[in-house]
C-alpha cells in the first residue's frame, strides 16, 4: 500500500492505472479487465481518491474505523487481481470536487506511473450518479488532457523530476454510451471473488444478489459479441 507520497512508489512504468472514487468502485467496474491484462504480463496500480468512510447504513460504524476496513478490503481485492500497488489519496468520502489542487494530485501520479491506458468512472452518466464518480471521471479526463501532457501546466511537477507524459487512451465504466466491450469470459471468476473481498459493502445476505446483478451486467456487455461475458466501457483514443 501506498499513501498519496510518489517517493514511496515504484519506479516501473504501469500498463494500466484504475483511477476509482471509492474501494469497490473498480472491482465492479473494471476488475475483469484488469484481472485479464494481468494474466497477459502487464502492470496494473490503482489510484483511490477516497476511503469511503461513509459508505455505511450501519449507525454504530465509526467512519475511521470503516476507512480502515475498507482500505483493507481493497488491498485484499487487488492481490487477489494481481494488481502491482494501491494509493490511497484520502481525500473525504462525499466531498469530491473539481479543484484545481485535486487535478494537480491526478496529474501528479498519472506521471508518475505514466501508463498507457487510464479506466475511470464515466462523467457524463445522466440523472442518478454518485458525485464522487461524477468529479473524479471529470477530473481524471482532464489530468489526462491537456495537463499531464504540457510541460507548463504545473511546472513546480518537473522541480520533482515529474515529467509530462501523453497517455494514449481511456477507458471510462459506467457508460451509457460504451463503444468497447472487453471479454472477461475467463477471468469473470475472479472478479465475483475480488467483489467479495469487499465484505462491508456486498456481503452478508446481499451478496447473492449482488453477484447475479454483476453477472446480468457482464451478459449484457457481451450481448453480439463472440464471448459469453464482458466489461463495457466507453474508449477514447488520445491521438495528440
């Protein structure tokens, strides 16, 4: 695990950098993915902007005591994947905003792991959407262009040796208009199992339920397509 400090990460550049709102938030997204590029070779890091404290119905649960769990729920989830390193920016669940100081802490760590592909939680979904999910895809969209690539945007990022770095596309979850489906047919298995590491969110009498509803969504992403099950996300490709 790692906290928002680069001089504690590794030096080797990521394949695949998963920008989440909350724990769990890209294990229901983009955890096939990421369990499927994984077992190809590639490097994959999540960056987690909150701890997700709030994430209870339970009055007795202190929020404290729910960040830690869930920071250790999602460590679990992304061993289990294979992911190379979690950073936890912890800011405050439920308080996401588009700030110039949060942009500059994506833009940060987008050159510090330089990937080639970013997955975030799509912006533009209408009507009912969490605003954590909706600030973040906002913000990560605009970390990734222009402000990562120019030099200029935050020129006390090169004082730390951060250079500018071009990533060449994104994958945004959530989509209501997806243009890239993902076949995650054989490692569907251990996205369900990375989901119920998440005990505090999708466990107990819930958890069924929630697997059938992971399960339908993986079939309709997959609907035309010569595989069983899919992620779908919406793709865009950085040509500049």
């Amino acid at each position: 695990m790692s906290t928002g400090n680069a001089a504690e990460h590794s030096s080797e550049n990521a394949y695949l950098l998963v920008v989440t709102p909350h724990p769990d938030d890209a294990e229901f997204g983009v955890a096939g993915t990421v369990a499927r590029w994984v077992g190809e070779g590639k490097e994959v890091v999540y960056l987690v902007c909150t701890s997700g404290e709030k994430g209870t119905g339970d009055p007795a649960v202190k929020p404290g005591d729910l960040a830690r769990t869930r920071e250790r729920e999602q460590q679990a989830a992304a061993k289990l994947l294979g992911v190379r390193e979690v950073v936890f920016l912890r800011y405050e669940d439920q308080t996401l905003e588009d700030t110039p100081l949060f942009r500059k802490e994506i833009v940060r760590w987008i050159r510090v792991f330089r990937p080639h592909t970013v997955a975030t939680t799509d912006p533009y979904r209408r009507y009912i959407w969490h605003r954590d999910h909706r600030v973040t895809g906002q913000v990560v969209l605009d970390a990734v262009f222009p402000y990562a690539r120019d030099h200029l945007s935050y020129p006390d990022l090169l004082e730390e040796g951060l250079q500018p770095h071009k990533v060449r596309e994104v994958l945004l979850w959530g989509s209501e208009n997806p243009n890239c489906r993902l076949d995650i047919t054989g490692t569907f298995a251990l996205k369900l199992a990375a989901l119920r590491c998440h005990e505090s969110q999708v466990g107990g009498h819930h958890a069924a339920n929630v697997e059938e509803w992971v399960r339908q969504r993986a079939e309709a992403a997959a609907e035309g397509e010569q595989f069983a099950l899919g992620e779908a996300f919406h793709r865009e490709i950085i040509y500049w």
